[in-house]
C-alpha cells in the first residue's frame, strides 16, 4: 500500500495532515448510503421500486406515486438540489441539531417540482440522496448515522468514521479544517462556517484515506452485503457517456472507457474491459474527494483534501491513468 499526506490540516494549530487525518467526505458520502439502502433492501425492508410516497409523507402525487427509490439512487427522479434554493441559504445556518437539519431539508424539499417525467433523463440530486437518507431511517427505525455505524463502518473497521457535527469538527484535532477561498482566486481561509450542523444522505460523513480502503476491501469481499446485493449496489444502471465531472460542478474529469450510473456512484468499463467503480466530490467549502475501487487490478485510490472541490481530482487521474496501463 502506498500513503501521502501533505498540507495542513489546522493550520491555525499548526496540525498536519496524516494518515490518521479524518476528512469530510462530501458526496462520496451517497456511496455509503447506496450501501445502505442495499443492505435494507438486501433484509427486504424496502425494495428498490418502492415509491418515495411508501417511505416518506407530504409529497404532492406526482411526486410520491412517481418517483421510485431506483430513480432516487440513479439521478433520474427529476428532483434538483435543494441546496441551491434561496430557502436553504436562508434556513441552515439556523440549525443546531440533527432533527433540526433532517426536518429543515426534507421540508424545502417538499416545495419542489420535478424538472422532467422520472426516469426520462438524468439530474445530479442532492435531494434524491437527502431523501434516500430519510428513507434509510424510516425503513430501519434508527437515523442514518447509527444505521451506518452498525450495519457499514463497524463492519468495515472503519472505526474513525461518523457524521460529526460542526461542533466536533471545530474541536476535534483529528479532523482536517475545511480551507477555500471566499471568491474565485482569492486566498484560502478557515471555510466551517459554511458548513450545514450536521450531514444527511447526500453529504457529511467522515472518513480518514485507511477506512475508506477498509471500505472498498469489505464491499468486494462482500463483507457488508450479500454478493448479489453488492452487485446491485456497483453494477452499471444507466450510460452517462465517456467524460464524467465532479458532482456538483467543477472541471470534468476524461475517464476512458464506458461509464454507468449505479447505486451511489458510478460504474466505468475501462477499454480492457475491467470494471472500476468510482465516486467523487466536494464542495466550495473545502472539500475535495475521489474515490476508485478496481476490483479487476487489485487497486483502491482514495484521495482525500481539504481545500475546495477539483483539488483532488487531477491525482486521481494520474493514479486512474497508472492503474489502466495508460
């Protein structure tokens, strides 16, 4: 196994980053509750054609008899990012708890309107995964973070792994401060303060790079599900063509090969025709992540930052481009 740690991370303390360095995940965190959503399905607590309306209440019917958890999980449901709404800007610095931040989410969420027929065309979704996450917690009886404790980081022994708070973030020296600059090309400074109190389903958990390794080495080995719901979860589900960028925007990033969507990330069909799955992201705020299992060479890639989305992507080519014999 090959490890590299640089930059800081606290620079305030002078904290470097390391191995033991924990880092937010941004939307490599929908991986995660992919899995989630397998296992239940897997125990037959839900099941993939579900419709949102089955799980969760006060959505219009359009949108509750319509949508299914596979549109959900694959983007095609037609719901947008309720993130980018003027209501969310508005409301989520005001939330000081899990309940307050779950609520808070999914009843902006309850405001939307489906962009296109579910199913019809692909929408990057952070409120399909903001409502994957409530599902999670209805079907199970536990919130989404204890279920993926329980059921996904102890599993893996990924014992660093959580959905800290902002508080936590803030006071724990173990995990690296978010750093971006304010404006485009503009210094980088201590960026928390954007930050929503806590994550759901489609953003927020934590992990240092060794976990995540832990993690892809379980999900093959079928440690966390059954080998046909570990399928389901990574098989390829919808063609998204042959150049793929960052969620949520960014530069793209060329990946040879053919590309999926599956559950939670993606699904690549590399020209030796060896499956590599594969899921990125980050956020203005000081987050940049990639993330790559190939089961057929043996590799995991895990790159982990904490300055703001696309900073990770450029190594993670090179390393994407090493392991495919470019």
């Amino acid at each position: 196994m090959l490890a590299r740690s640089y930059g800081m991370a606290n620079k305030d303390l002078s904290i470097p980053n390391g191995p033991d360095t924990v880092f937010g995940l941004a939307s490599v965190t929908k991986l995660l509750t992919g899995v989630a959503i397998g296992r239940l399905a897997q125990d037959r607590k839900l099941a993939y054609t579900d419709r949102l309306g089955q799980h969760v209440t006060g959505f219009p019917s359009e949108i509750a008899d319509t949508v299914s958890i596979h549109h959900l999980l694959t983007h095609t449901s037609g719901l947008g990012d309720f993130m980018q709404t003027q209501a969310y800007e508005d409301a989520y610095r005001s939330w000081t708890t899990q309940d307050a931040v779950l609520n808070g989410c999914t009843d902006i969420i309850r405001q939307s309107t489906l962009a296109f027929p579910p199913g019809s065309r692909h929408l990057y979704s952070n409120s399909a995964y903001h409502l994957l996450g409530v599902i999670v917690a209805n079907a199970s009886g536990q919130s989404l973070s204890d279920y993926l404790r329980e059921n996904v980081f102890r599993r893996a022994g990924m014992r660093d792994s959580d959905f800290y708070t902002t508080t936590t973030w803030r006071d724990d020296r173990r995990i690296a401060r978010p750093y971006a600059p304010p404006e485009p090309g503009g210094t980088r400074v201590d960026a928390l303060g954007e930050h929503v109190f806590v994550g759901t389903g489609h953003t927020g958990a934590f992990a240092t790079c060794a976990g995540m390794d832990r993690l892809a080495r379980a999900l093959v080995g079928n440690q966390l599900l059954t080998p046909a719901f570990t399928q389901l979860t990574l098989g390829p589900k919808i063609p998204v063509g042959k150049v793929v960028g960052p969620p949520g925007g960014g530069q793209p990033t060329p990946v040879p090969g053919i590309g999926f969507k599956a559950y939670g990330g993606l699904a690549n069909l590399n020209d030796n025709n060896q499956w590599s799955y594969w899921m990125d992201g980050g956020s203005t705020g000081g987050e940049s992540t990639d993330y790559a299992m190939y089961p057929d060479q043996g590799w995991v890639c895990v790159v982990l930052g904490n300055y703001e989305l696309g900073t990770a992507q450029p190594i993670a080519a090179k390393a994407r481009t090493l392991i495919n014999g470019g």
